[in-house]
C-alpha cells in the first residue's frame, strides 16, 4: 500500500513557474513508477509526466515537453514537478500517481488526492 499527498499547487501568472511536490509513505518506494496527471474542468484526466524506477528514464506528454521536468529522490521517498513557463491551459488538478509498471494511462494503481495548480492570463 502507498499512500500519496501532493503540494505545491496554486495560482500563478501565466509565463510563471511552480513546483509540485509529492511525499510517498512506505519504504518500497523505489519499486514504483511515479507519474504525474492532470484533470481539467470537464475534460478526462491526462497524462503529463512519468519516471522510472531510479529515475534513470523520463516521459512527457507534448503539451509539457520543454516546460515541465519531473525528478524523484528516492531517499526522501519524493517526487516533483517543476513547471516552467505555465499557460493558461495548464489550469487543472494535478494528480501524483504510483505503479509498479510503466505506464502511460489511467491504469496506476495509487493516487493522490490532488492539487489545484491555475494559471491566470
């Protein structure tokens, strides 16, 4: 079992910049993916970022490439988004997720609760 708390989420001016931060409980953290989604009003849940095991291998989605990186410290049991050059459409919920495969959908098996990120234009 893992559970996920993000933080980090807020209001930003669009150009801005934020981190998210996400602290995992239990001591197999390294044995799972971590992956970053993100849920618009309206709109399905998407996946933004992904890194492997020991961190060795990062994946984004277009939208983010360029802008967003994702890094994990696997002693603080931590994941984080760091979020440049924020639009307006970047508003939304950002979601951490665990799993202990690569994954590119909804499929993870743990999930935080969320964190409203919103860009204001």
């Amino acid at each position: 079992q893992v559970q996920l708390v993000e933080s980090g989420g807020g209001l930003v001016q669009a150009g801005g910049s934020l981190r998210l931060s996400c602290a995992a409980s239990g001591r197999t953290f390294s044995t799972y993916v971590m992956g970053w989604f993100r849920q618009a009003p309206g709109k399905e849940r998407d996946f933004v970022a992904a890194i492997t095991w020991n961190g060795d291998y990062t994946y984004y989605a277009d939208f983010v490439k360029g802008r967003f990186t994702i890094y994990r410290d696997n002693a603080k049991n931590t994941v984080d988004l760091q979020m440049n050059s924020l639009k307006p459409e970047d508003t939304a919920v950002y979601y951490c997720a665990a799993d202990k495969g690569l994954r590119f959908g909804n499929g993870y098996d743990y999930w935080g609760q969320g964190t409203q990120v919103t860009v204001s234009s």
